[in-house]
C-alpha cells in the first residue's frame, strides 16, 4: 500500500499548493497553524488540550516536524473537523446533542491496565462521546496481539462483562490482521466505558475516517477496511454505542450552519482528493 499512501499524500501536497500552502516532499506543512484550515479563537484552547495530552502530537522528533504538521495527519483532520463545535458552542449538532459542556483533544482515559489518548472527548449530563479519527492510517495492516496484556490482567478491569474477553480473545485466537486497528477501538472502548461510569454518562465511541473521492470505485484496502468495520460493529455494540462515520458526512452536517459554508468548502479543498483510474 506505500505506493497508494505517497500517490493520495502526492495529491494532498498538490491540494495545499493550490491553497498556498507550503510543504515539504513528505506533506509537512512548516507549522502547526500552516495546517489548519483557519486560525479561529479557540485554536489557543486546542492546542493546549494536545500538549497536555500524550498523543505527542505537536512535539518535534530530533529533526522532524511534530506529526500535527503533516497534511495526512489524522490529529490534525479531527482538529479541523470539530474546530467548529468549539467555536461555535451550542449552535452545532453533533449526535442529535449540541449541549457538549467538555469538549477536550487528545483526551486521557485510564482502561484500568493503563491509559491511552483518544483524538476527542465531548460529554454532558448524559453522554461522554469519544472520537478516534483516522487519516491514512487504515492503508496499513493491523494485528492484535497487544490485546494479550487485558486477557492477562483482566481481574483489575472492573465493571466489563465475561462476553467481553470472549471478544478479544477471540480476535486473538484468529490472529486478526485488516485495515480496521481492531485493537485500538476495543482499547478506546473500555476506556470510554470507565470514563462514562465515573461520571455517571452513557459512553459512546465515533469512528471517524476520511476516504477519497468515491465517485467511482474505491481502492481495495477501503474496500476491505469497509467490510472489516461492518464486522466489527456487529461485535462491539453489545457494549458500548458504536458509530462509524465518513469525514465527508460529518462536513456535509457541518455545513448546514451558515458561519460554516466557507470554512467547509476550505476543508474540501485541502482534504479531499480523487484517484487516478490506475489506482482505483
């Protein structure tokens, strides 16, 4: 799949150009504002939500720019996505919900055995709604084997059914390998589970994640990714509300918001790409 991910990183390069924005033969913008489709008033609160988090997003590696600046950065597409909602408080729906009194990037959760770092966090009275967001990350394939830890310690993960482990450990004896990150989600869920429960919320979990232009056919790794979402739905949502959603979705509901035409049809243009036949 590398030569796929550098021809839509080729053609997200071309996109930004376009827009005047520079950035180098592997898609990193110069900076982290480089990357946003517009500097609005809560980018300040944002960014501090990510450094306080562990995704280590906007931290340089030695010579490298902080993830954040590449223009496939699934941190960053999230960050441009619901930049909105925190803009604009309570005037967008999200979820049937526009009340979201938290909305944090980067977001620590505790799964009991450990804590990981889910993109976005919204909750109110009634629900906590994590987000993962996924850029080119389902071109690569995923296993399971990191699932073996819960397995192991699942006497200190309170309040999660036997059916539960049944789960995992069935993803586990199939050595699972797809496009879907089977194990990040299940690991998202049980920390949503017991975020929600200390708050006393319903927990649900939103899969975001960007296709291109799917005028024609898509290539098979969406394909695959599609059938192996659809799978996984069926299997988690005896346990936590599972909704997967296409970033193009989630921008059409966006737009419906007058403030909100203009900056959508930026996100398009910076985001959104069509494949050459060959690559289909």
């Amino acid at each position: 799949m590398q030569d796929l991910r550098q021809e839509i990183i080729g053609l997200l390069i071309e996109n930004a150009t376009k827009l005047g924005i520079e950035s180098d033969e592997k898609g990193y913008v110069n900076s982290l504002e480089d990357n946003l489709v517009e500097k609005l008033t809560s980018w300040n609160q944002i960014k501090n939500d990510l450094a306080i988090g562990d995704g280590k997003e906007l931290s340089c590696n030695g010579a490298n720019k902080p993830k954040f600046c590449a223009l496939h950065s699934s941190a960053a597409l999230c960050v441009n996505s619901f930049m909105p909602f925190v803009e604009y408080p309570n005037q967008l729906s999200f979820l049937e919900e526009i009340n979201y009194t938290e909305k944090v990037f980067g977001k620590k959760l505790d799964t009991g055995v450990g804590t990981l770092t889910i993109d976005l966090l919204l909750s109110n009275k009634a629900y906590s709604v994590g987000v993962t967001s996924k850029f080119l990350e389902t071109l690569s394939l995923k296993k399971t084997k990191s699932l073996a830890t819960f397995i192991k310690q699942k006497k200190l993960i309170e309040g999660i059914p036997d059916s539960f482990f049944n789960l995992i450990q069935r993803y586990l004896d199939t050595k699972y390998e797809g496009y879907l990150d089977v194990s990040q989600l299940i690991k998202h869920t049980l920390g949503l589970i017991k975020y929600a429960k200390s708050n006393h919320t319903r927990p649900k979990l939103v899969y975001m994640y960007w296709t291109p232009d799917d005028t024609g056919s898509l290539p098979a790794s969406f394909i695959k990714h599609q059938k192996e979402l659809e799978a996984f739905s069926g299997e988690i949502r005896p346990f936590i509300d599972f909704i997967p959603m296409r970033y193009e979705d989630l921008w059409s509901e966006i737009e419906k918001m007058e403030n909100c035409h203009e900056y959508i049809s930026k996100l398009r243009n910076k985001c959104q790409i069509t494949l050459s036949p060959e690559e289909v």
